[in-house]
C-alpha cells in the first residue's frame, strides 16, 4: 500500500508533467495507459470477460493494478522511488525454525513468478509463497515433533490380524547396547553396607521454581568449575607428563609458567560455550591452579614411605613408580580415563535364588500378583494402591526379574542406618525421605526393605499409611490402658504379617508377663498362655513366666480380643533388645498427621474430635520413636512420651506421600520439624531428598525398559532408546520423574 502511494503521488503520466485536468479529461487519460498496459499482459493476467463493464473505474487513480495477486506496474514508472522497498525481495528471509531461503533467480520464487519484467508479486502473493515453502521444509522433516505417530494406515485398517498374531516378546529383542548397558547388582540385592558404598552417579540439583534457587545456583556453579578443570586437564595432559619427567626444579618452573600463558586459548577452543562468561579468564587461570594442586598433593600422598613409615594404600589411591601408567592415574585427577559411574539396579527376584541359603523360604517366593516377597507386604490394591513401582513390574514382559534402581537418595538412607547400627555403639537411627510426586520415594523405601532384610534387620513395613489411619474398621478403648485405644482388626493384621515376615527370626526371643501387663490384663495373659499351651500339646519345654515372640504374634493373629496387646508387647521388646537390628518403614508418613478418622465418645462425649494417630496403641510406638510434632497438622498430636522411646538398635524410616489428599501446610510443618531435629546431636532425623532423574538416569531407564519389555518398548528394537532427540523429548515430557516418565512410555 505505501508503493501504491508512492506512484500515486510521483509518476507522470506519459512521461508528461502532471497538470490539473477536469474530471473527464483525467479519466480518459488514465484510462488510456491501462489499455496500453492490457494489451501488453499475458494471457493468465487478462481481465474476464464478466469484468468488462468495469474496466472503466476500476483503476480510478491507480498507475497499476491488481489481479490475482499480480501487480501489473506501469512501464513508464520510475523505479527509484520503489529502491528502499525492494530490499525484502531481493535479500532473504527466515523461516520460524531458522533456515534461510534466498529469493533469487534459481529460487522457487522465482520458479513460481508469473511474469518476468511486467508484471510483480504483490506482498500477499509473496507472502502465500514463503509458507508453502515452510510447509515443503516440514513435509521434509522427520522426528516426534514432525510426525503423527497415531496416523493409521490403508493397510492397517484393513489387517485382519489379532493380538494373538502378534509375536512373543522374548530377550533376544533388545538391542546389544541396552543389554550391555544395564548393570545388576551380582547376588540381586544388596547389604546395606554393600549399598553404602557403592560408586552411585550423583542427584542432579533441586529445580530453581521448587523453591531452592541458591542451592541450584550453587551447583551449576560447581558443575562451571568441574567442566572447566576437566578441559584443563585435558589440555595440559601432555605437557604435564613431561613437566614430571623433569628433574630440575627451574625447568619445571619455566614449563608451568608456559602453562598459565597459553591454558587460556586451549580451554577456549574445548568450552566454545563457557567461554563466553565476562570471568572466564579468570576461571580458566584458578582452574589450571586447582588441577596442579591436586596433582601435587596426589603425588606427596602416594608418594615413597620414609624408613618405618607403615601406611596402608587405599584403591582410590596410587602407587607411585617410575612407569608411565601411573603416571597417567597420577595426571587424572578429575577421573576423565576412569571407569564411568553409571546407574546400578537390584533385582529382587534374582536375590531370592541366589540368596536361598541365607534368606528364609518365605523370602525366597512371590505372591499371587508377581511382587516378590523381599518387599512384603507391598502389594498393588486397587483403590488403594502404593506407588508406580509395581505396576512398572506387572507391565513389564520379562517375569523373572524385578528391579529397582539403585540411587544416590537410597544410598544416602543406607549410610545412616549403618552408621548407626554397625560398630561397638550400637544405636538407632531416624531418616525421613522427601521429594516430589513421582520421583522414586516408594521404590527407594522399598529398595531400603529389601536391603535390610538381606542384611538381617527384622524390618516391620508399612506401605499404606492412608489406609491404616481411615479404614480400621471400629475402634474401641483400651482395656488396660487407659486414654488409649485399639484397632483390633488392623492390629490382627499386622501380627499376621510380622509372622509370615520374621516368625523364624524372632521364635529365639521371648517376652516375659511382667513385660506384658504393660499392654494386657492378667486374664487375657493367662488366656494367652492358654492358648499357647494348647497349640502345642503341653509341651513341657514351654516356660510358664515367658513366651516366644513368634508364639505370641500368632496367638494375636488369631485372636481380635488379644491382637492389640501381643503386638504391642511384641514391639515393645523388639525396641528394646540388641540381639537382632529392628527396622520400622513408614511409607505416607504424613497421612497420619492430616484430619483424624476414628473418634470415640470415651475421648470425646460428642464424638465431633477425631482423636491423634499416638492415641492408638499400635501406632503410638513408632511415632513417639520418630518424634516428630509439627505446630500445623490436622489433629491435635503433643508430645505424651515417658522417657526415651527411640529403640536400641536399629533404624525408623519414614517417607511422606504427594499423592494422597494431605493438605500442603501440614506437609510442610512436618518436613520443618524434622529438618529441626536434624540439629540435635543425640539420634538426629536425616532428611533424605529424592530428586528428579539426571540424563544418565534416565537413558538407563530406558535400557531397562527395553531388556524387561515394558510398553512400547518391547518391539521398537531401539528405536527409542537409542535415538538421542526421542531420549530427551521422553525426559522433558516426564520432567525427570518417574511416574510421568513410565506413562509416557506406554504410548507410541
């Protein structure tokens, strides 16, 4: 439109100057060049015939015109006046996605132009080229943003074929790499001590929007620095070699001093990136400083012992010869030519046979849905259920292995029990596990199960703590203790499973009736040595003070009058003994701070106040041993302890859940409680954060999913674990976590 009005203003007509004429007069002499001009267009610019009747005003003050898109300029117009707009269509231009197309003479537009010399493309012509130029570009373009994976086919739609004509999954479908790449613990599972120390790759950072800026400021800090002294010492590999090899001290000197010159355009040409920081030059030059200090101190640390000197060499340390490889494990300080650190999975189906001699046959076995009895009693409930991890398992081709990877938040847990249980002060330790939905909290208690089980902890576990603080069933006074009550039919419960789980472990301890009229009257102790005495036959080897804990745990499964009491007093004396390490775990821990579910009219006349989870008797126990009372939390939980209540030697594990219906504010009180109590120097609470899958993390789990056939990985043959653009779409679309990242592997 501005040329329009350029020409309007500007072109005589003719040639002629431009004078005032009358307005007819102007009419037929504007009329004429356009006849001219008409005579002179191609057939495809002619007017239509239906366009006759108004030839004569459709150009009213116009030198050229319009059609189809086409301008038609006039040939006597001057063309300097059209210079500054021509630009955009001799130059070139950019498409959304970067690439360039030049218009030039072997350019589609130029392909495309109707006419040559008379006639120009209007703006919105050019424009309806360009994107059917992009829309060519992308019909050209491959890749999970280019192509619509649910397009069905001709020939698909008319396949007769069924689910039973599809083949069988069977290992031989992985791919080489993924076999290759995914590394299992030898013997299934771990020892806790074996999971302390394994070489774990590290957690990435918390996400800056989370809450945690400075700590993820921090680390991307640290990962500058880290990056940076590897391309240093990439750089000066060499020179370094030979500096060692020098004898004098001032030929060292001059090559070190050479170093420091020319380190700075090495590093720049390996970090074309990070070269680009305001500080880089000074990052470079404190780097190069760190690498030799490094290497310095490697080599006074291993180098020749004095006369007498005994001192033990450890494996991350070496043993300085004269020969070169060691100078090379000297030079690599920052581990660029070691062993790389990958992801490890245990696997919990392999460690019940190869672990057969030392586990119990209970340990050893699965249970109706598949899930190995390592993690008992976690199981998949319908309504209910517990995590991802076991569904991972049942959709999963391969039935013979059940894996959880190994990560860094799990083995941080492991260092803390064993810190505490292991050595001549035997102790117990409190842990709480934290993160956000989705990342692993569930597996990482249950990897902890598993681990302490094969350590031989006696581990109580409870995966559902929503159920147990709103389905009890009734619940009703306690008849010795007064102000507590009872869950008779959950207490049933968990003597059944405490038997099934360690009924073997603990038939060697015994609890005595004075220990036992803590928690039952003297008629319902004699029942219970009743009843002891007639499950097996008046054996006379039988005590008549005390009675095996193994005894009293299926008298209580047996009995909704009793269950209350013997699972208490079985509790009480495993808290209190150092002949085995007890370990308690606690998944939706916070679930037992929200809004209460069981009220009675003893704690409340009008039964309108719900009363707090350590009004319970078989709850109270663990609660008062993690000790945690948050200001905020939907009942009214104080503190009502006697003394110390933490056990003697084991471990209470603890993990909140994101995905039950728990109000944030009570989350975040409990979380701040802990992390106050983390201070304490006497038994403090280790906060445990499980973060968001790294990049390694997740290749690996891919590699996975492919060698077990989980979702649509079981057929691609590597198509998606080993293209690099569908690995990163599957990490950014899951954000690193692993419920997300499980679903979108289920579909194409």
């Amino acid at each position: 439109s501005r040329n329009m009005a350029k020409k309007r203003k500007s072109i005589p007509t003719n040639g002629k100057s431009a004078v005032a004429k009358k307005p007819d007069e102007d009419q037929h002499e504007q009329n004429a060049p356009i006849e001219e001009e008409d005579r002179k267009l191609p057939p495809s610019a002619k007017f239509d015939s239906d366009d006759d009747d108004d030839d004569d005003t459709s150009s009213s003050d116009d030198d050229s015109l319009v059609l189809e898109g086409v301008v038609v300029r006039n040939p006597d117009a001057s063309d300097s006046d059209d210079d500054d707009d021509d630009d955009d269509d001799d130059g070139e231009y950019r498409d959304i996605f970067g690439d360039v197309f030049a218009s030039s003479s072997k350019s589609s537009l130029s392909k495309l132009s109707l006419v040559k010399d008379e006639v120009e493309l209007s703006p919105l012509a050019r424009q309806n080229l360009k994107f059917e130029e992009i829309h060519r570009e992308l019909d050209k373009r491959k890749g999970r943003l280019w192509e619509d994976s649910w397009v069905i086919t001709e020939d698909e739609w008319t396949s007769t074929d069924t689910v039973d004509d599809m083949e069988d999954w069977n290992p031989n479908l992985a791919t080489r790499k993924s076999l290759e790449s995914v590394k299992v613990f030898d013997g299934g599972v771990p020892t806790l001590n074996q999971l302390s120390a394994l070489p774990l790759p590290p957690q990435p950072p918390p996400h800056p929007g989370h809450g945690t800026p400075a700590i993820h400021a921090k680390h991307r800090k640290l990962h500058v620095r880290t990056r940076l002294r590897t391309a240093i010492q990439l750089a000066i590999h060499d020179d370094l070699l030979r500096i060692l090899q020098m004898t004098e001290w001032r030929q060292k000197q001059e090559k070190v001093d050479e170093l420091f010159e020319g380190i700075e355009e090495k590093v720049r040409e390996r970090e074309p990136i990070l070269a680009k920081l305001p500080e880089f030059g000074e990052l470079v030059e404190r780097g190069l400083e760190d690498v030799l200090e490094m290497v310095q101190a490697r080599m006074k640390g291993v180098g020749k012992k004095s006369e007498g000197e005994v001192r033990e060499t450890t494996d991350s340390e070496v043993e300085t010869n004269e020969e070169p490889t060691d100078r090379e494990r000297l030079v690599d300080v920052m581990n660029v030519r070691g062993e790389p650190v990958v992801p490890i999975f245990m696997d919990l189906a392999a460690a019940a046979k190869q672990r057969s001699d030392t586990l119990s046959e209970f340990f050893s076995r699965s249970n109706e849905a598949g899930v190995p009895n390592l993690v008992y009693p976690l199981n998949v409930h319908h309504n209910e259920g517990v995590g991802r991890m076991v569904e991972e398992w049942e959709l999963a081709a391969n039935k013979e292995t059940k894996r959880i990877m190994m990560r860094e938040a799990i083995k941080d847990v492991a260092e803390k029990i064993v810190e505490a249980t292991e050595g001549s002060d035997k102790g117990a330790a409190r842990v709480m596990v934290v993160g956000k939905r989705g990342v692993g909290k569930t597996a990482a208690l249950a990897g902890i199960v598993a681990s302490a089980r094969v350590s031989g902890h006696i581990v109580a576990y409870f995966p559902d703590g929503d159920r147990l603080r709103r389905y009890g069933y009734y619940v009703e006074p306690s008849s010795h203790r007064e102000g507590l009550f009872d869950l008779p039919e959950i207490a049933k419960e968990f003597c059944t499973e405490l038997s099934a789980a360690h009924g073997s472990d603990v038939s060697s301890m015994t609890a005595s009736k004075e220990r036992m009229q803590k928690f039952l009257t003297d008629g319902q102790i004699d029942r219970v040595f009743r009843r002891r005495d007639e499950a097996s036959d008046g054996d006379a080897s039988d005590a008549a003070t005390e009675i095996s804990l193994d005894k009293l745990l299926e008298i209580g499964s047996g009995s909704t009058s009793l269950s209350s009491g013997c699972y208490c007093a079985v509790i009480d004396v495993l808290m209190n003994q150092t002949e085995k390490p007890f370990t308690v775990a606690m998944d939706e821990f916070n679930c037992y701070y929200d809004h209460g579910h069981y009220t009675h009219m003893d704690f409340d006349p009008t039964a309108y106040t719900f009363m707090p989870l350590n009004k319970i008797t078989i709850f109270k126990p663990f609660l008062e041993a993690m000790g945690l009372y948050p200001s905020v939390a939907g009942t009214n939980i104080v503190d009502e302890s006697e003394g110390d209540t933490l056990m003697k030697w084991g471990s209470v594990i603890v993990a909140i859940s994101d995905s039950k219906a728990v109000k944030t504010e009570f989350d975040n009180a409990l979380v701040a409680s802990a992390r106050a109590l983390a201070k304490t120097e006497r038994s403090p609470v280790h906060v445990v954060d499980v973060r968001r899958f790294n990049p390694l993390e997740v290749q690996h789990i891919l590699y996975n999913y492919e060698v077990t056939g989980v979702g649509r990985l079981r057929f691609d043959r590597g198509d998606t674990a080993l293209n690099p653009e569908e690995v990163a779409y599957l990490r950014m679309v899951s954000g690193g976590l692993g419920q997300p990242l499980l679903n979108a592997c289920m579909l194409p």
